[in-house]
C-alpha cells in the first residue's frame, strides 16, 4: 500500500492560481504514472492531468493551457500548478498512483479546492 498526502487546496477568486502537491510515503515512486483527477459534486470522476515516469504530460481538454503537472522524484512529490482558475474547476483534487504494466493504484484522500467571488 502507498500512502499519497495532498496539500494545497483552498478557496481562490476566478483568475487566481493554487498549486497542489502529492506526497509519496515510497521508494519507488519514479516508476510510477501519476496522474491528478477531480470530482465535482454531482459529477463524475474526470482525469485533469498525467505525467509518466519519462516526465510525459497529459492534460484534459478543459484543463488544457491553464494546468501543468509535475514531478520531483528526488522529493517523491507531483504538483498540479493551476492557473486562470474557473469557478467550474471547482471540485475535489485527488493524487492517484498506478504502477506500471499492472492494475495497481494509489489513491489520496483528496483536497477541496473551492473557485469562487
């Protein structure tokens, strides 16, 4: 089991910028595909942004241009740098793990991160 602790989250006014980090209780957190997905009420899960071990980015077309996702693997840590924040990305952010070629995932807890004037 690898534990993944998330942090940043907080109220900011459309326009604004937060940035989320994921921290990972593992040695091998190199190895794996980290990826940052939301959850808004009454919706469903949605993928914002992935990031391989090779430091490949993907980003969700309503993300795109606004987020950058980010790894250090010196610190076991991924970032999700959000800017030209919308009150629609308001949601819960949660930092998810898979380890590659299985069906292995890590999920966090989750950080609200609440758009609003």
């Amino acid at each position: 089991q690898v534990q993944l602790v998330e942090s940043g989250g907080g109220w900011v006014q459309p326009g604004g910028s937060l940035r989320l980090s994921c921290a990972a209780a593992d040695n091998i957190f190199r190895q794996y595909i980290m990826e940052w997905h939301r959850q808004a009420p009454g919706k469903q899960r949605e993928l914002v942004a992935s990031i391989t071990a090779t430091g490949s980015e993907t980003y969700g077309d309503s993300v795109k241009g606004r987020f950058t996702i980010s790894r250090d693997n010196a610190k076991n840590t991924v970032y999700l740098r959000m800017s030209s924040l919308k009150p629609e990305d308001t949601a819960v952010y949660y930092c998810n793990a898979k380890v590659p070629s299985t069906s292995v995932d890590y999920w966090g807890q989750g950080t609200q991160v609440t758009v609003s004037s």
